[in-house]
C-alpha cells in the first residue's frame, strides 16, 4: 500500500513540475502584448534572449524572469515537502521547458529555468553559473557560448567544491543544454553565430 502511494506522489510530482516547466511565458507574453507568434520572430526560440530580439526589453526581461519563476516555485516547495523527489522534479521542469506539450514539444533553451533550479536547490550554484555566464557574455558577446561553458563547469564546480555527490544530475543537464544548444553550437564552430544584446 504504501509503495503505492508513492507511485501516486511519483506521478503527480512529476506531471505538476513538467506542466509548470512546460509553460511558453515567451510565447504568451508576445502573442498577448504584440500580437505575434515568437516563433517568427529572430531565431524563432521562446526563450528570453529571443524575447527581448521583439525590440521589446519588457517583454525580454519578464520571459526571464517568469521562466525562472516556474522553476523556483514549484522546486521550492518540493524541496521543503518532499525533498526525496528534488532532482526528479527538478529534471521535469527543466524537461517541460525543453519540450512543452503546448508547442508540439519544441521549446526554449533552458537557461534561465536552469537558473532557478540552481538557485532553489543550491544558491552558491546558482550564483557560480551567473557568475561565469556574465564574465564569458562581457568578454565574447555569445549568449549561446556563456550558457554552455556555465553548465559544463558546474558539475565540476559541484564535485570539487559542494561534495553532493549529485554530479549526475548536473551532467544530464548539461547534456541537454548541448541539444538546445545543438544549432547554437555549429554556428558557433561556422562562426556564424549572432552576438547578443541583453541591455
């Protein structure tokens, strides 16, 4: 009985993280404010560095911060309530970005979501990914390159510093940020990637 009450936590945790992961606020928000599918619009990604590519900095800025949201809050209160579940909601929501239901499974990059995650489950992560995110962006002018140095050095961060031994975790997402990335990453060997503006 009580293994089946677990499934049924197992379940809901993750159907609830994946649904809030899965939730397009760059397409929301510029279908609602400027009549406009972001999938027409510079790379056609939902993300924030794509949102603020609408000429609209509002709009950019509140992609960022929402997508971050749904990371926080859910991640927040599994973490308090059933901290045994932490990681596999963690990879949902961070999943649900990635492929949200809504949009034939094609979604953002996971930066900004994988920012919250970070922060929720560890805030000296978070800060070390922000950190090494900024100095590679202020240097390269890449926003695709500093997200993939960032979540390559944290697990390595994480194993040398923190000691969690939850490396794995870390690992698989980076190897989904390679995924997103996947066009990113040969435009940046072609040198034919876009340098960003996030101001």
């Amino acid at each position: 009985m009580e293994e089946l009450i677990n499934i049924k936590e197992i379940i809901i945790i993750v159907l609830i993280s994946y649904t809030f992961g899965s939730i397009p606020f760059g397409f929301i928000f510029t279908k609602f404010f400027l009549k406009k599918d972001i999938r027409e619009i510079g790379s056609g990604n939902i993300g924030a560095t794509n949102a603020l590519r609408t000429g609209n900095k509002v709009i950019g800025y509140s992609t960022l911060l929402f997508d971050i949201l749904k990371a926080v809050i859910p991640i927040l209160f599994i973490k308090y309530n059933y901290f045994e579940y932490l990681y596999v909601a963690s990879l949902c929501i961070f999943l649900g970005h990635l492929f949200p239901i809504w949009l034939k499974f094609t979604g953002g990059k996971g930066i900004a979501t994988y920012i919250g995650i970070l922060f929720c489950i560890n805030i000296y992560l978070g800060i070390f990914f922000c950190l090494i995110w900024i100095i590679i962006f202020v240097i390269f002018k890449y926003s695709s390159l500093s997200s993939l140095i960032a979540s390559f050095l944290i697990p390595i961060i994480n194993y040398l510093f923190l000691k969690d031994n939850i490396i794995f975790f870390y690992v698989i997402i980076f190897v989904l940020v390679i995924f997103s990335h996947r066009e990113n990453i040969k435009r940046l060997i072609n040198r034919e990637e876009s340098k960003s503006k996030i101001y």
